[in-house]
C-alpha cells in the first residue's frame, strides 16, 4: 500500500533511474485515460507516495550537495530534476 512506499528511500545511483521511470509513468497517465482499470488505480497511491520521495530525496540531495559544495551530488540531484520533466 502507500504507508509502504512512504520509507522509500533511494541512493544516488538509484535516484535519477527511479526519477526517469517515475516521469514515464506520468506521462502515461496524464495522456491515457486509464482510471477505472482496476490494476491501474491500485498502483495509483504508490505511484504518488513514489513521486513524493523522489522530489523529496532530489531536493534533500541538493540542498545538502551545495551547503557541501559537492559537485557530483549537485550534479546527479540537477540530472533527477532533469529527469522527471
């Protein structure tokens, strides 16, 4: 359910992948009418606690890559950005 997906957390590696997936899965959405299918709106609530954690996570990441002054952390918090649209 969504109470599972609101520990989601993911490394750096993982972060810009999950973003990219997660845009695609948006995109579909919002240019399919797809609610009412059954599979679909079970996996609605996931997808949203999901998208959540990732801005979240992409924000955290880069709030802390500059006070840090990382430049790869910028760098992979700029390309999770980049990557959900």
């Amino acid at each position: 359910g969504a109470e599972a997906g609101a520990s989601l957390e993911l490394t750096s590696a993982e972060l810009p992948k999950a973003a990219l997936a997660l845009h695609e899965v948006e995109e579909i959405l919002a240019s399919a009418d797809l609610l009412g299918i059954e599979v679909v709106d079970a996996q609605l609530p996931f997808v949203r606690v999901a998208g959540e954690a990732v801005r979240g996570q992409a924000h955290t990441m880069l709030a802390s890559a500059v006070s840090d002054q990382n430049q790869a952390r910028i760098g992979t918090a700029l390309q999770v950005f980049f990557n959900l649209g």
